[in-house]
C-alpha cells in the first residue's frame, strides 16, 4: 500500500466544507422526496441522491486514507505507555475512530485533524483500558469456576450448536465491508458483539451523521439489503444454521 502524507490545513479545510456540502445537498434530497408526490421526481431525486452519496463516501474514504498512518501512531504510542492491553484492539478501535472523526471533524475550531484524532482516540484509549481492567478484575472466584465448569463439559462431549467465534467474525467483515456511513449506521443500530452498538435511534444516528433521522433511516436500510448480499453475512448465517 502506498502511504500517502499528511494533508496541509488548507486542505482538511477544503475537504470539510466539500463535506459539508454534501451533506446538505443529500439533506436536501431527502427532504425533497419525502414531500414529493410524484413518483417520477422521486425516482430522480433518488438517482441523484445514489450519485452524491457515492461521491460522499468516495471523499471521505480518500481522506481517510491520507490519515491511516495516524491510527498506527496513536495506537503505538499508547501501546508503549500500556502494554498490557492488546494492540490489535487498539488498531480496531482507532479505526474506527478514524471515520467518526473524520465525517465530525469541524475546521472551524481551528485545529488540524491530527489533534482532533488525538484526542479522540487518547480518551478512547483511556475507556478502553479502564474496561479491561475492569474485565481482568471479575475474572475471579466465581467466574472462574464456572468457566472451568464449561471446559469439563465439552471435554465429556459437549458442543455448541454453532461456532459463536466463526459467526462473530463473520459478521464483523461483512459490516467492516460497509462503505462509511452504512458501517456506523448498522453499528450504532445494533447491538452487536465486538461493536460499539448503542442501540440509538435514527434521530440520534442522523445527528451523529450530520443527516436527517429520516436520512438517517435510508441509510440503514440501504445498508441491510449490502448486508444481505455478503459473502461472510451469508457464511454467518450458514454457520449459526440460520440458512
């Protein structure tokens, strides 16, 4: 992969406010169809959309990976200071870091992205970490019985119905497959294993978005008919003998 450098402040400056007008440009569209009445003018309106929204994604994905090498940073140097957390969690968790900032990132509080994304993943980190020692700490008396527990009865013969690990990593690539802001709709809708699912409402995922809720809403179902069409969906839902 070619690494590409740091962009200068004018330039994060022009791919924000670029963002920015896309963002109300599809805000728009949305509210356009939904008072429309003609079902030829939805259609091109819907067309249109389709267009911006992948010019949009197209952006944000070629702005994203102008700051890839910012996530290896930061994911390394808290790594440095705390190596008894796992680094492959940091790098997940910094890249998903990397696309929130990204669509939030405001150029009008005068600062570069790099500091924004510091920030964030710093705070991310710290929460992280606070979680695993937390998990280290119930790990004991009880817990560790019945995990021991466990392992004697799938010694003796027991199995799970399906592999839960197969199926939580499949599901994990078909989402991680999701261009921008299908990912971070199905995430924050969901509650799903190993995401930051928060169950939130489309409102909320709208606002997170810079979009409307019911924009908010054709994303996230736009995004399940991509999620229906995966190779690893699919594979997961075989695996948990759902097919």
């Amino acid at each position: 992969m070619v690494k590409l450098k740091l962009l200068s402040r004018e330039e994060e400056q022009r791919y924000a406010r670029r963002r920015e007008q896309y963002e109300r440009a599809i805000s728009l569209l949305n509210y356009r169809e939904e008072k429309s009445r003609d079902v030829r003018e939805k259609g091109r309106i819907q067309h249109t959309r389709r267009h911006l929204e992948a010019q949009y994604d197209r952006l944000i994905a070629n702005f994203v990976e102008h700051n890839v090498g910012l996530i290896y940073r930061c994911a390394g140097e808290f790594y440095a200071k705390n190596p008894n957390i796992d680094f492959d969690k940091l790098l997940s968790k910094a890249g998903e870091l990397v696309l929130r900032c990204a669509i939030k990132y405001d150029y009008r509080r005068n600062a570069k992205f790099s500091s924004y994304f510091y920030r964030a993943t710093h705070n991310a980190f710290s929460r992280l970490a606070a979680l695993e020692g937390r998990n280290v700490a119930r790990a004991s008396g009880d817990e560790l019985r019945r995990l021991e527990c466990m392992t004697s009865a799938k010694d003796e013969g027991y199995e799970d119905p399906f592999d839960r690990t197969l199926v939580v990593e499949l599901v994990r690539k078909a989402v991680w497959d999701l261009s921008g802001r299908s990912r971070i709709a199905v995430e924050s809708r969901f509650e799903l294993n190993g995401f930051r699912g928060n169950g939130l409402l489309f409102k909320e995922i709208g606002a997170e978005l810079g979009i409307t809720g019911e924009g908010a809403r054709h994303v996230f179902n736009k995004s399940l008919e991509e999620l229906a069409k995966n190779p690893a969906m699919i594979g997961a839902a075989e695996a948990a003998g759902l097919l």
